[in-house]
C-alpha cells in the first residue's frame, strides 16, 4: 500500500500552504469560499483524511456523536425506519470526519445514566436522540447539563415547535397521512378508515390529523360519522388484523383505510386481503414487496438536518436568550409511494 496523503499533499494540489488547509478542515468559515472550494477538491481527489487522533489532541473534542440503538421490535417492522436513519446518519457523518458511537439503553432512565457516562469521560461531543415523546426526561437532563444535542422527532410539548434549547428534526407526519387520504379520495372514495395508535403519541396523533383533515374536507362526512371510522391499536401484525375486523363492525364496510404504521397495514391486508386499497406509513420493505401504498420518510435528508444542526452555528446547543439567525428545527415532507397493483397477501 501506498503511503497515506497528508497535509502536505493537499496544499500542493490546491496551491495554498498548509495552514490553509487546515483551516478549511478546522474553521472553515476563516477561509474564502473559492479557496475552500479548491481545497475540498484536492482533500477528495487525494482521498485524504485528517489524522483523527491528532485532531482530538489539538481541539480537545472526541468528533464523535453518540445514539441509542434502538431495541429490535418484535415484528422487526416498524423499527426498521431507524435501522435505515442510523445508516443514513452514519454515512453522513463519516464524509464529516466524525465518528457514531452506539449504545444501548432499557428505558429513559438508563439511557440518562448512559449520557452521563459518556459525558463525564468526554467519550462524545454530542448526542442524537430518537422516539421523542412528551415530558421526555432525556431532553430535560441534556439541557440541564449543558448537553450538545438534536432529536429526530419533535417535543411534542407546548412549545413543540419553537423550543430554544431544544434543535430538532422531523417528518411531517401530518401532510403525509393527508396526502394518503386525499389521494383515496381523488379515486371517489368517502368511507376511509383509520387505524392508528392509542391516543397520547404524539406521533401517532399528529397522523391522525392528517387523515382528519383530508377527510372534513373531501369526505362529505359529519364529525359523529368520522367517530366510527377510526380504530386504536397497539403497533404490531395482529393488532391491525383485529383493528380492522372491529372497524367494520362498528362502521360497516369501507372504500379503503390509512395506517399510521406499515405493521398496521400489513395486519390489515391479512385480514381484508385486496378487499380494499390500504395505505401504511414509513414505506419499509415489507410495503415495497407485497406491493402496498405507504408514506416513505426522507431519512438521508433528515440525517443531513440533524448534522447540520450539530455541526453549524448551533453546534446542537443554543442558550436562553441567545439570538441565532439560522433555524433551530427542521420540518421535512414525506412522500407518498403509490403502489397500485394487488397486493401480495390473501385473508386469512
């Protein structure tokens, strides 16, 4: 093997010296944009990489974010959207320079106790957070200690959508299941079911007004006729398989149902079969090969949102009373992946 490229190396391609270099590496916005332009060139064309000791001595910080690994569900199907996150993320930050550090955690408590860990030993500069919920403590104890860090997924508080001290990234949920709606009833259908979470996710309840807003205003349908066409359920196969049963029994038959999760979905189609048309949400790839609509997630956009936030003017930290010019959120849209063949599955 050849012998690495170093330092040197990029300043005599891109014809500047090597501190140069190294500011475009260490405090880029000190240099000119064509001039960092050059150097990010030379810095690809040469494939180099900083020496990420060296680096750690001289700023004094691990380039190293840390995140949870999220437990595997016992469908493996809904939890396979943050499988696909963490990669986007990880390959992210890996063209950054920067390095993932995974751990795992049983519950708020413990994943507390792990941000600790890593903190008191300066194992990471920041952290990313998933499966936000309201009165998250996790959030609450980073901001007390003064924790760089962004969440994909919203507070879901009062102040969910302004929170200063809280950088956040997150799918539209909302538009997505409104487009999932409107789009069935483009095809003339008023009937449309919804199977979701229990009420509390904030999540799950921001989809739910997506469907309820496409339907007050395609449907024709009165609030109490709304009422009977929505179903709760627990996130797993055989709870959608059920939800649907007890929808039609309360609401009588359907034109088609929207679900706030593909493993919903997927119960649903094993019990109604291509009955009716059935749309999921996270576009996973149970729902690319049976062949069913669903909202796909822009993972590699929102990795980008939350690196950016990390590593820009926030640094994943802004102060009481600080005044910043560039967002602390990012809200990115879905999109809905129409599938309009039959489906794979029969009834059972």
């Amino acid at each position: 093997m050849g012998a690495q490229p170093t330092v040197s190396d990029v300043a005599g391609v891109a014809g500047v010296s090597r501190q140069t270099v190294s500011n475009v590496l260490n405090a880029p916005e000190l240099v000119r944009p064509e001039t960092r332009e050059r150097v990010q060139a030379a810095i690809h064309s040469l494939g180099y990489r900083p020496h990420a000791s060296a680096r750690r001595l001289r700023t004094q910080k691990s380039s190293t974010i840390g995140i949870r690994l999220d437990p595997i569900t016992q469908d493996g199907i809904s939890g396979s959207i943050l499988d696909r996150f963490l990669h986007a993320l990880t390959e992210r930050a890996d063209r950054q320079g920067l390095r993932m550090l995974l751990f795992t955690a049983v519950g708020p408590d413990d994943e507390i106790e792990q941000f600790r860990r890593l903190s008191d030993a300066a194992d990471v500069d920041a952290f990313v957070l998933t499966s936000t919920f309201h009165g998250d403590p996790r959030t609450e104890w980073l901001i007390e200690h003064g924790q760089s860090f962004v969440t994909f997924g919203r507070p879901w508080g009062i102040d969910d959508m302004t929170d200063p001290e809280h950088l956040w990234v997150d799918v539209d949920g909302r538009s997505g299941l409104r487009d999932a709606t409107a789009h069935l009833l483009s095809q003339g259908r008023r009937r449309i079911g919804f199977i979701g979470w229990p009420a509390g996710s904030g999540t799950g309840d921001d989809r739910r007004e997506g469907w309820l807003e496409a339907m007050r205003e395609g449907s024709g349908l009165t609030d109490d006729e709304l009422r009977l066409l929505e179903v709760s359920a627990e996130d797993r196969v055989p709870f959608g398989a059920e939800a649907i049963r007890r929808l039609e029994a309360q609401a009588g038959a359907v034109d088609g149902v929207v679900c706030t999760s593909d493993s919903l979905a997927l119960g649903v189609l094993t019990a109604a079969g291509g009955r009716i048309p059935v749309v999921g949400y996270d576009d996973t790839p149970v729902a690319a090969s049976l062949g069913f609509s669903s909202v796909a997630q822009p993972l590699d956009e929102v990795a980008a949102g939350v690196l950016e936030l990390l590593t820009g003017a926030h640094g994943g930290r802004v102060r009481p009373g600080e005044e910043v010019a560039d967002p602390r959120h990012r809200l990115v849209a879905p999109r809905l992946v129409v599938r309009d063949g039959p489906p794979l599955i029969g009834p059972r």
